[in-house]
C-alpha cells in the first residue's frame, strides 16, 4: 500500500462478521473465516458459566486479583464447553508490549498450572499438542493461521502492542520459524473495544496518526473527544505484511456495548477472557 486510497480499498474487502455458540454453559464467540478452515479450532470466551464472585462474576479467566481456586474451576468449564484438552494450554505473560514467543509441547502448563512465559503478548505454534490461550478485556485479540505451513499463532494487542505493531511481528516470527508466506495466511480479529468506544487523548490519536497515515483512524465521540479505530489499525499492520485483504475477518463485537463480555472500560475492575486457538 502507498496510498490512502489504496488502504480503503483493501478495507472495502476485508470481512466482518462473527458467530456466538453455547455449549456446557459456556459462551463461545468465533469468526466465520476460520470456523470454515480445516485444520483449525478457535474461539473467544463470554463471561457466562462461571464460579467467580464479583466484580469478576461470571467465567474470569484472568488470575489478576481473583480467587484462583475459583479461577481454575471457570478453565477446568471452560475447556470443558470448547472442546480444548485441559492440559493443553499455553498461556500469554501480556505486558502490553510487542513481544511474541514460539512455543511446543514442552510449555504446556506455563501461565496456568505453571510458572508463566517470559513477558510475551504473542504466541506461534506448529504443535498440535498445544491450544494457544491469550487474556482480554478490551483489548484485541488477533488470530493466524497458515494453513500451508500448518502454523499458527495469536496474541493480545492492547493498544500499546496495536501502535507496536505486534501483529507485523507475530507474522515476522511465523515467517522466521515456519517459511510462511503472509499471502496464505487467513487473519482475524476478535470482540475487543470499538472505534466508538475508544476514546484517548489527544497525544495518543496522535501518535497513532503519525504511526498509520495511510488510516483514517481518528473520529469523535459524542463529547467531542477523539477517538481511534483499532480495528483499521489491526487490518493495516497485517495488509503492509502482504496478508491479502480478502483472508482479513473482524468480528465487529464491541466488548464495552456487550453484556455478556468483561469490559475494562465499562467496568473498572473486571475479570477477563480468553482467546484461543490450536492445530486439529
């Protein structure tokens, strides 16, 4: 891309839409585009069917301040409701920055049952033997998948790692570690906070402004203050690694205007949910 006009019309294509399915109890989002992929399971987790108290009521999968005892029963449910072998998961250490790890079978555990990752806010596998697991609560989640290569990798993006540009890195690394080329490679985006919703301060429009120009990124909200679309954010830093606009899914859910998602901004002190994604 090297023009605006070229970013918008790679937009215009890039899909949207999103599927939500309850199983056990548990709440499951998931993205269309990769639901239809072979080879892959995936999901994103609502706050429903879990044993947390508030103001983490509901399924908290963060283990930041809560019980737990209470935060590995909502993972023992929550495995249980997607589908995903318990003793699978490998979590992100997030710390709303850019860093991303690859990771096998040996890390099985790490962040759940056992000691955490180094800092890391992504993740990359070839293993089918590990379900990746990232934390949210407002902030995206984005998914990858090259169905060629059979890798896969995922990570959180506040907007810390979004103005990083951490999703360029997680396809750098699946590039480095896998041969994947980005133009196999099916990208999504998951319920996080929307451009209405995310209201920042003049100096962080401004820096993502400096950081994407070709994304017209800045809006107001009601108030009067300005806003920015992290959503054009996530399809911008994945089309300028050559992903292929068409192979670009958001889910379009707004985790502040959707009751049945922890929201940071809607609530102050929350719990949180997880990502997930592994090699079937």
């Amino acid at each position: 891309m090297n023009t605006r006009m070229d970013f918008l019309l790679a937009w215009a294509q890039v899909g949207r839409g999103w599927a939500y399915r309850e199983n056990e109890g548990v709440g499951i989002y998931t993205l269309p585009s990769f639901c239809a992929a072979s080879g892959i399971d995936h999901g994103f987790s609502a706050k429903i069917g879990g044993v947390s108290k508030a103001p983490f009521a509901g399924l908290n999968l963060s283990f930041t301040n809560d019980d737990r005892a209470a935060v590995l029963e909502n993972y023992r449910r929550f495995c249980r409701g997607a589908g995903i072998p318990p003793d699978s998961l490998v979590m992100d250490s997030y710390e709303h920055g850019t860093t991303v790890l690859r990771v096998d079978k040996k890390d099985r555990g790490r962040g759940h049952t056992r000691e955490s990752l180094p800092p890391c806010d992504g993740l990359v596998t070839n293993d089918p033997a590990v379900t990746l697991i990232t934390g949210h609560a407002d902030c995206m989640a984005f998914y990858f998948y090259d169905p060629v290569k059979r890798a896969i990798g995922l990570c959180h993006a506040g907007w810390r790692g979004a103005l990083g540009r951490i999703g360029g890195n997680v396809i750098q690394t699946m590039q480095r570690e896998y041969g994947t080329d980005p133009r196999d490679l099916i990208c999504g985006v998951g319920p996080s906070i929307c451009p209405q919703c995310f209201e920042v301060g003049e100096d962080v429009c401004q820096q993502f402004e400096a950081a994407f120009p070709l994304c017209p990124l800045r809006g107001k909200n009601g108030k009067g203050n300005p806003t920015v679309d992290l959503w054009q954010v996530a399809a911008c830093q994945f089309l300028e690694q050559g992903v292929r606009p068409e192979r670009i899914e958001l889910m379009g859910v707004c985790t502040r205007e959707t009751a049945n998602l922890y929201s940071y901004r809607r609530e102050g002190r929350t719990g949180g949910m997880a990502a997930f994604l592994r090699l079937v």
